[in-house]
C-alpha cells in the first residue's frame, strides 16, 4: 500500500497553507490586464530552481480580451486563461507536451461565443485546452432539463475570472499558487462562487487544481463538475494505453459498445472515427484516493491524473481518436456526473445537491511520467488499488440518449 | 391639493433647462472609457454644497469593459451604469441606501449575457440595479409573440450607453445633468433611441431620471417601458408599507390572490416565497401626477415614487420577499405595461404604439423621505389623489400565463 | 469582344504579387488596436497622387472595441471594418457615395450580438455595410437545417479579423492590399480560414475584394459564400437601372413574382414597400468573367461589379426600395447560392463542397462609373456577354420557403 499512501501525501502537502508567500493581483476590478512578469531573480530567490510567472494579454480576432498567465517551473511552461475559467491551455516539459492540438487555434473570449448556437454546442467554438473545467451547474450533453435548454458542458470554461491572484511562497521550495475567482450567478437560479486554485513548485512537472464550491445561496442547489482533461500525441498514439482502478466500466452508447473489448487501448489517428466514451466507476484506496495513467505503447512516458473518488465518483474516459487535423485527443475526465445530458443522470443518482452555503473541495493532481520507471510506478499503484478483482464489464450503456 | 401641486411643481423645474452650463463628454465614439473626476472645487464654486461627479472603468470577470460614473451631492452617493441602459445602481444617504442585495455581485458587461439563455431569462445574470430600464420594444415575461421569443423584460438594461455627457449648471444649485444616448437598433425591426438624462442637485437626496424615446422610422411602431424600481433593507422590512392612489388593483396570478388582502405589506425575509405581484392602475392629478410610496413598519422613513400616469398608465407592485440571500426586494415598477408576455398585453391595451418619428416622454422623480413628517406627507398626498373613492379590488387576475 | 477582355486584364492585374512591398501590422495577438496611420509623404513617395491609411478605434455602445480602417486612394475614401469580417463600410468619391443609409447607426462589434436572437435574424442588429461578407458555413434566410439554426447569411460579418497587414508596394503605382484573416472554426464542426484581401491603388475610384477560403480540415465540407454589395443614393433613385448578362432570371418568392416584369428597374423610396428579391443565373466569357451594373436614371453614373461564374456561378438581384428611413437600398450580390435556407438549397445544387484541405477563391471588382461614357461602355460590355440571347425569364420562384 505504500505507492498509494504516498499519492495522499501528495494531497495533503497542497492543502496545507505556506506560512510565508508573497500576494500579486494580476485581475481585480480596479486592474486592467496588461503585461507583467516576475521571477525567482527579481524575487532574490536563489535557493531553488529558476522560475517566472507572467501575464499578457492577446489582441485581434475572437482573442480580442483574453488572457494568458504563463508559469514556468524552470522544468514546465504552464498556461493558465483566466478569462476561460481559469483553464490549463497547455503544459511543455522540453519535447514533451501536455495538450492536444485542436482545430481551435485562438483562446477565445467568451464574449464571442453563444453557447446556445449549433443546437447548444456553441461550447466547441473555443474548445482546445488541457484541462477545460465542465460546470458547475451542470455538464454534459445539450438538451432541454426542467424547461431550459442546457448548453453542452455548461458554462465554467466560459466565465472569465473576476480576480486572480498570484502567491509566491518566501521559503523553499517557494510554492506557487494561482487563484482565480468564478462567480456562476442569476437573481433566482444559481448563486456559485468558484475559487479555482492551480498550485505548482519551481523544478517540478507536476501540478495541482484545487477548486473550491460554495454555494452562496441559502437554499440547497443541483450541481455538476467534470475536468475535461485532454492528451494528444506525443502521450497519445497508436498503442497507447489507458488504466485506473475500476468497479465497473460501460460503453457511454451503442457506438462505444462495438469497441468495448479494446477499451484501454488507443487506435492511431483514424479519420472519421469520430469518437468512443466509457463510463467508469472508479476505486479509490480507503481515503478515496484513486488514479488514472495513461501511457506511451512502449510504456516509457505517460501521465498520471491523482484524484478522490469521494469529491469525483465517476470518471469518463473519452477516445477521440480521429484524425490528427480534426482532433486526436483523450480525454480523462473524473466527475461528479457522466457526459449524458443532466436529465438522464438524475436516475443514475449523478446529479448532486450542494446544500445551502455549502462548499464542495475537488483536488485534482496531474503529473508528468516521465521514464519507463516512473510509468511502472503509477501502474503498480493502480494494481494494488484493483486489489485482485477485475473491474466488472458492463455490455450495455447506462442511459440512452434521445 | 397643494402637495399635489408640489409634485407637479417638482417635474417642471425638472424640464427646465439651465441657462449656462458646463459640458463634459465622458463617453464617445473618440473616447476610451477612463478615470475621471471633477467637483465643486476644481469648478471653483463655492456658494453651495460640495458635490463631485466621477468615471472609472471595470475589470476582471464579466465586469470586464463595465464603467461606473459616481454623482455625489453631498448628501447623496448616486452610482450610474452607463455601459448598462444607464440603469441607477444604488443610491447612498448616510447610512440609507436605496438599491438591494441581489445575488448578482458583478456589474456585467452586456457582451457577456446572452438574454436568450435559460429560456429568455439571460437577463437575470446581471439584474443588481435600484433602477433597471425595461424595454423598448417590449417588457414582460419571456415568451414567443409574433414569431419571436421576446426575453424578459426587453434590451434597454443590455444597451451599454453610445454617448455620455455630464451638464453642470453653472447657477446655483448648479443642477447637475448626466445625459446618455441608448441604440435599439435592428435593419427592418426597429430605431428606437432613448435619451435616458438623470438630473441632481448639490445637496439633495433626490434624482430625476427623464428618458425621451423617439421612434427614428418612418412606420409607426409599437413599445413598451418599464421602470423597475428595486428597494431593499433597510426600508424594506417586516411590516414595511406600500401606498399609492389607486383605481383598481388585481392579482397578477394565482400565488399573488392568495395574499391578495395584505397586498400592501411586506412580510420579513422569508425563504421559499419567492414572489407575489399585485397589477395596479395608479390615479393621478388633474395633471395626471401619481405617487407611489414604500416605508418603513415605523413609518420613519421611505422613498417616494413620482411619474405621470399620462405616460406610465399602469404600476407593478412586485414583492419579491424571499430570503435576504436570494434576494429580498420590492420592487416600484411605473410602466406602460404589466409584466405579463407581450403577447397578453395587447388585449389588455397595454402595447402602445409610438408612430413615426414620434417622442415619448417619462419623467420619474425618486426623492429620499428621511423623516416620520417626510413620510406623513407623502401619504397625505396619496389620500388626497385617492380623493375619498377606495381602489377597486380585484379579485382575479387580468391575465392568465401559459 | 474588346470591352470583356478588358476586364479580364483588370483582374488579371489584381492577381499579380508586387515585387517589393512594405508591410504594416495593423492588428495581430500582440497588437492592441490604436490610432495610427501612414501616407505617401511618410514613405517618401513622391511620384503619384498622395494618399493615406489610417486605423482608429472606436467607443461608447455598441461600437465599443470597433475598429476602422480607412484607405484614402486620394480619389476615394474607402473605410475598412476589420472587427467585422474585413466588411467595406463605405466608399466615398467626393460627391458619389457606394454603400446606403441603414436605420443601424452604430459600426457593432460582435461581441454585441446574439445571432440566434430575433428568430435568427439577430445579424440585422449591425447591418449597415456596402460590402457585407455572407458565409461560410452557410448564408441565406433562418431556419432549421440538419439539426442547427442556421442564423441570416452566415457568421462571416461577424468574425472580427484576427490579424490585419497593410502592404503598399514601393513601385508606382504603390498598390495597397489590406489582408485580414478570419477564422470560422469550432471542434468537430468546421475549420475554415479565410484570408480577405481589398486591393487598390492611389488615384482610384475602384477597388477589388480577394478573399481565399481554406477547409483546414481533413474532412470535406459544404460551404456558401454570397457578397451583399449594398447601393443607395444617390446611385439608387427612382427609375435606377440594373443589368447584367443573364441565362435566367426568376423571382425569389410570390411577392417577386408580382414585379416580374419590372425586374430591372427601381422605384423610389416607396413606404412600406419592403423588399423583392430576383435570382439571377449569370453570364460570363469564356474565362467566367461577368459583370453587374447599377446606373441612374439618366445614365449618368454608376457602378460596375466584376466578378467570374465560375467562382460564384449565382446572383440575387435584392431590391428593398423601402423608405429612406427603413432603408432604401439595392444589393447586388454574386454568391455559390440564393438567399434561401441552406436547406432548400441542395435540391439546387447550390450548397457547394470543399474538399480537405481545399481552397476556393473570390474575386470582386468595384468600380465606379462616374460618366455617361463609363456607363455607357459597362453596359456595352452586358451586350457584348448576352451575345444577342435574351435571357429566360422563368415566371415561378426556384424554391418555397415555409
């Protein structure tokens, strides 16, 4: 059990507080973006790995407002867009990318998009990053729910953040925290703060999303959360492969159900595949813990995605393995609910009620694996979380879409 | 009848222009939103109270693009939304606030709402104002008419201000003017524009707003307004009372009959009840001078409502009493129209028609009532127009919503 | 045959890449738009008529985040709008003026308007241009179509360009192409570029629109493409002429249908009298080169649309000789389609397919007439491509619309 315990250290070493940081306000309501950098030489830290953290806006086209705040841990560029919900837009560690390439080449403003266009789609005009935040109203597939038409997804990667605030920690190894406010609000149908946290360390090609739930109203509310979280080539290619600790595991609808023996595995890109989605109940360890990897054919490099099943119970494993101009990407997805449209989920018990001034945490570890050795490592924890008894496979789909 | 002569005594100053005043442009097609301020004393006017009238832009999350412009008189902190229908966001009087809580903390950007949403009440995602304009085209309840989904309550709130201009009188009182010009503009629909002008004074606790609609086409059209007049603590409370003379009132629906016979009280917050409304046809002067008023249980303070009835015919009294934290506001609404779908207007004779390249004017005084004499004379001069006739009551409502 | 081959020269000319250029970036990601501008005196160039282009910004309503470009030939002012799909606002050549008075005053940025709202027909909110662009994906009339909303004439006008450059040759007759680049692109759904070129050179009254639309996907695509070249006074009067060499001429609907007969000629401003639309099968030479003119009354002035059948093998004819208020106006539109849905489109061939990775070219040269004798050769040139067969004139509409 000792792999397993060291991936709740892991969570615990994140929620604790630094004693000592250092506070930038990059967006507040009285502060205009514009661009801004820092560094661990400005800082006169010179204990620790080199690092920078900036902000700049974009210009032109649907960019026009958006921004990026781009972290480099000495050993990973990270890009955060606040103005997309505080969105992870991509991760570079040297030749090894976090990401995908979608046919989205612009970091769109929300501004410019309907969500409710393309029948409720209009979510894909801006869709490319590594992890898009899904909710926190609801996720999942446009469709009308209780007399309203629900856009795909719902809106969290369309709200900008209100303010965004950077910390430095003063004392080795000088953690870095970026934390973004969302606020999801209409006068009589939702009143959802979001304090949307991304934590990193100079060195290091890890990284952690710490959101926080509240529930300002003070009445009980629906809500739903997926971290849509998007790996292309080089991780992704032919071969590739997919594991997590699982109690069940079911094809998303009859197309995904035709390809359910080769589940883990990835084909190349494949023009016109389209894509497959299996729905999965993931096992965690006695604290929740569970993990998700996938990995490289020759198992030599691959990602591992940490979470806890008692925040996300479910988990969506999305095979969009189409055509590299299209989108060749997989998508890992731990939630709190499937992709079906919110109306189809309440019957599987996956729409959840956050109570009044309720607040919900959802922690979320993502680190590169970088050797043969360290992939070996993550598969070894998943093993001993499977404990012995194969995931039951389900034939059929949970829900039928209309 | 002299303090209905007083009332009316109150609009003609109001229409009054000054003779010498001192134009500042703050918003315009050559001029970036920036901050800015002037007051008594750059203006070297020492002969009255200081006042001082300020802009500032707005940042971060769907504030983004948003400005403020702050008229202080003294006695009185006005804050107006130029980017949002130059709707009045809250006004300050010492520790008397007119305006509300609601759960909406940002002031959006319209680029961000798309009114459409949540099956046409978009609107509702930046609803927060003491003075929300309804209209032009139409208000009321979202719902299809003539091919149509008309969203709630119309775009006036939506039209962020084309041109801003600041007058400031260089007489004693040195009457303070802030003009906006609103666009409701679509190629064979409509071409409306709305001079909307909110007039102070130095020293007071009292603001006007005059808007003046023209009908630019050369077709007759038809429109609607309403003034959505939103009040909470610390006038509304527990007991708190409404008055106004009247010549009928009828519930708006079902759930408003029930409380039908205390529809001139408010009860505390009180989570779960979500909204009565109570349809009232005012009665004016000679001049056709109304009055709306809401005080306190004690009677020791309030906020009196003048409008002519010539051209706002018919008053909405919306108590929205729910919890403090989903938002506990009544609401003052003089108006053209009810707030049932246009399409259920019409027969009701609620949808007038502005012909071509016609005006229409609506003058409203809003005036602080600090005192227990304040608020009695107010009521007298509601008595005084109810001229001894009580207000019909009826006991159904006028229209029936799908 | 003289007068035809002439205009193929004309675009022929276009075509041809000058040799050596400077390049301005007007708008890119790193590039906030401000005011700027450069002449022929700044670029020491001294041997040919002077002339100017400039970039502003514009604020205040809808136009907030606008941009403008405006070329000055010295002969003609063109105005550019880059935030709007690299639309031509205007033309003016001292007296004479291409484009028309719409009830939309306002230059709107996009981020404004909600294309689905209106029943569709949200586009109408910011259409005033005398060159709108309509596609890609689709153009025509609102409807339903394979599951979506297909709002009015597409989304190109409202696409701001991503990235604009400015290229005036260093060779008389320093040539000035403005290149602006859009994207149309959503996950799964599309992935267009189009790059949108207008060429002119210094001491012109004419101008040319170059746009070159990629499928950057590895899938095909419909598309529809349509140029509404817009036309009020003081070309547009009563007794206005249009011609063109035509296969066939029919009406758009019932309504067209009444006039057939008058098809080629305009009224004046007529109140109330909405719009008739006529389908034109064009002619053109052996290249595919055709030519559209719109002339006077006296036959005086007018202007001269080339373009080739073989881009754009479709024209609408669209007279909404309205009231000068409403809009008195006459598009002359080379388009891949009609104005209707897309959906009634197919059974007429004209919803075309772009292969993977395909490019499709548009080429559109404006010209003023601005003598009888220029009037006079353009319609010669008609005569020339009629070739002595009349066109047919089919009595009943290509298709119903519901």
């Amino acid at each position: 059990m000792i792999p397993v315990r060291s991936l709740v250290g892991c969570i615990v070493v994140v929620v604790a507080l630094p004693a000592h940081a250092v506070d930038y306000t990059l967006i507040a309501p009285d502060k205009p973006i514009q661009d801004w950098s820092i560094g661990n030489d400005q800082l006169g830290f010179h204990d620790g790995p080199p690092f920078k953290v900036s902000l700049r806006g974009l210009n032109g086209g649907r960019q026009e407002g958006s921004a990026l705040i781009e972290i480099d841990t000495g050993a990973m560029q990270l890009t955060v867009v606040p103005t997309r919900g505080m969105n992870v837009l991509r991760a570079q560690a040297g030749a090894l990318r976090l990401g995908w390439d979608s046919p989205v080449s612009e970091v769109v403003n929300p501004a410019f998009v309907n969500l409710e266009s393309r029948g409720g789609l209009g979510w894909l005009e801006g869709f490319n990053e590594l992890v898009a935040r899904c909710g926190f109203e609801w996720v999942g597939h446009p469709g009308e729910d209780r007399g309203e038409l629900l856009t795909l997804h719902g809106r969290a990667s369309y709200l900008p953040a209100r303010t965004v605030v950077l910390s430095i920690d003063d004392q080795p190894p000088h953690r870095i925290s970026l934390k973004g406010v969302l606020s999801e609000q209409a006068f009589k149908k939702v009143d959802f703060q979001i304090d949307a946290e991304l934590i990193t360390e100079p060195g290091t090609t890890a990284f952690t999303l710490h959101d926080r739930l509240t529930n300002r109203s003070d009445q009980p509310a629906e809500y739903q959360v997926l971290y849509h979280s998007n790996f292309g080539a080089p991780l992704l290619g032919e071969g590739a492969r997919f594991a997590m600790p699982a109690r069940e595991v079911s094809p998303f609808n009859a197309r995904a159900q035709q390809e359910l023996a080769n589940w883990q595995t990835f084909r190349g890109p494949t023009a016109g595949y389209g894509e497959t989605v299996y729905n999965i109940y993931p096992l965690g360890d006695d604290s929740g813990q569970s993990l998700a990897v996938l990995h490289d054919k020759s198992a030599q490099r691959g990602v591992a995605l940490a979470f806890n099943v008692k925040q996300l119970p479910v988990f969506s494993l999305w095979k969009n393995t189409d055509s590299q101009t299209t989108g060749y990407v997989a998508g890992l997805e731990p939630g709190t609910s499937f992709s079906y449209n919110r109306s189809l989920q309440r019957d599987l018990g996956l729409v959840p009620t956050i109570e009044a001034r309720g607040t919900r945490d959802f922690v979320l570890h993502y680190r590169l694996l970088p050797s043969a050795a360290a992939v070996r490592t993550a598969l070894q924890d998943i093993t001993t979380l499977q404990n012995g008894h194969p995931a039951k496979v389900r034939q059929t789909p949970l829900a039928q879409e209309r």
